[in-house]
C-alpha cells in the first residue's frame, strides 16, 4: 500500500515506521526532522531496543507525492486549519483519511475532503515519546481503535484496522467514534491536564500526590458521567485500568506537557475544551473540568512570549 503520513512526530514517526516495517511505501511530511529522517530513517525504540526503519521519503511538504491509498493525520490538532492544503492532493477516488489525533471535533476539519464514508478516525492508547529528530520511544505497547467519522464501522474502518494488523499493531474496529473519543478522554483529561497545572509535572507526581490523585480520579468520574449523559457509558473497571496502568508507567511526560514546556500551542479546545461543552450540554455539571480548563488556560497564558498573556 502507498502510505502518506502528515506530521511524523511521536505518533506518525512511530506508526509509519511500524507499516515501513511491514513492507508498505510509507511517505512522512513533517518540517522539522525531514532532512534526518531522509538520509538516516527512523529509529524505533521499545523495550526489544533499537531498529532502523527507512522510509520511501520523507520531505516538509505533500507536494509531488499524488493520490495514495491512505492518508494518515498525525499531526497535532492544533496544525488542522492549515491542513487541508496539504492533504488534497494526496487523495484520490479511492483513498482512505485516517486521523490519529488526542480530543474531540478534530475529525470534522476534514469533512469536506472527500466522502464521509471514506473518513476514519484513530485513537492511539499508548505511551509515545520522540526522543530526537526521528528517533521515538515507545513505553507502553498499547493498541489503536478506528471509528467512522460518521455512524457504525464501514469498509474504510475494515480496511484501516487490516493495514494496521497486519503490521503487528493491536487494532481493532469501534461502531461510536464518540464513544472511544470519551474513553481515552477518560486518561488525557486528568493526565495531560493535571501535568501543566501543578506546574509540568510527569505522571507519576500526579498518581504518587494523594491530592493530585483525587483530582484526577475526579476528573474520571465527571468524564465518566459525560460519557453515559450522551448515551455512550462505560464500566468502572475502565477508570481503574486507567490508573493501574498509569501507575506503572513512571515518570512519563504527556504529549500536552511536552509542548507546554517547548513553548508550543497545546491542544485546548479538543482535549478539554469541546469536552466541557458536551458534557454541560447533556446536562452534567463539570466543576473539575472547568477549573481545570481554567487553570491550563492561566499557565499558558503565564508563560513567558505566550499569546494569550
């Protein structure tokens, strides 16, 4: 297959490599490490240690590449206004949209690219980080979930979850994207959150704080109850999966942290932002949530250069 993956940082850099491993014509757009990853490749590294992958290319811009059967999103959220311009011309009468985004509303920047049925998204439950220009550390296998943007699992999900499968990823289908959005919601919520308002902080602080621990068992329970408000509930056992795992996890920095402390734009609006409002609108009071977004929104605004000061 003829894969292109916009933005090659943690998640593009880590997925496109596992389906360059596979055999399959993968191609990453990304500005900042494209001249390392063109003459050197990626390196994957896990708990096996360290693989070089090369990659069929990888430039700053879409331009050249053509219609290709997947387009893979990899970007931040943040990037999605200036996306599309990229993306068009990697799309043809039969090619495949797969978004690997964190947060809520991201898919729908990409509505009017092509037919809805041809318009996957994917939620990544794992621990990426990179490390340097091409090179990202996977700390926690874990598995990927595809939805439609629009109602049940179709063809284009199917073949989604088949390319990834078949590189050895764990992937399978989901019938609500809604649905999964509001289970990995459940972790980026309190985690990516919690980490920029007690200061950057890593995973371990927060479950190792008693205070900060209640928080963001709190801030579980409120997303839980979002969740079930809009008809799309899930068990108790999830939250406590959630924290057993980030308990063994040590000190990891969330992707929100890290462009945080770099300066960056982070993802507000998709992680908690169109959260709160759909929670609110179904009726739930979210009073964590909210001081929470508050308290995000005073430490970016506080660092120094930052816009919204």
């Amino acid at each position: 297959m003829r894969v292109v993956v916009v933005g090659a940082g943690a998640v593009g850099g880590w997925y496109g490599g596992r389906l360059a491993e596979r055999g399959h014509e993968v191609h990453l757009v990304t500005r900042s490490d494209a001249a390392t990853i063109a003459r050197d490749g990626l390196t994957l590294r896990d708990r096996q240690g360290d693989r070089k992958v090369k990659v069929a290319s990888a430039q700053p811009t879409s331009d050249g590449h053509g219609p290709c059967d997947f387009a893979i999103v990899a970007a931040k959220a943040t990037a999605n206004p200036t996306l599309p311009a990229q993306l068009r011309p990697l799309l043809g009468p039969q090619s495949i949209l797969v978004t690997l985004q964190n947060g809520m509303g991201n898919v729908e920047a990409f509505a009017d690219l092509l037919p809805s049925d041809r318009l996957v998204a994917g939620l990544c439950f794992v621990c990426l980080n990179r490390l340097g220009p091409g090179l990202i550390e996977n700390t926690l296998v874990g598995n990927v979930r595809m939805a439609a943007a629009q109602g049940p699992a179709n063809d284009a999900v199917a073949a989604s979850v088949a390319l990834f499968a078949d590189a050895g990823i764990d992937c399978r289908a989901e019938d609500s994207l809604e649905g999964v959005l509001w289970k990995k919601l459940c972790w980026n919520i309190p985690f990516n959150g919690l980490a920029i308002a007690a200061g950057g902080v890593t995973t371990d602080r927060i479950v190792g704080d008693p205070a900060l621990r209640l928080r963001a068992r709190r801030l579980m329970d409120e997303v839980s109850a979002a969740a079930a408000a809009r008809g799309h509930g899930f068990e108790e056992k999830h939250i406590r999966w959630q924290l057993e795992m980030t308990d063994g996890m040590g000190p990891y920095r969330p992707s929100s942290l890290i462009d945080y402390l770099a300066g960056r734009d982070v993802e507000i609006d998709g992680i908690w932002g169109e959260p709160l409002r759909r929670g609110e609108a179904a009726g739930v009071v979210m009073p964590e949530l909210s001081a929470l977004l508050q308290e995000i929104r005073q430490r970016i605004a506080a660092r120094p250069g930052s816009l919204l000061g």
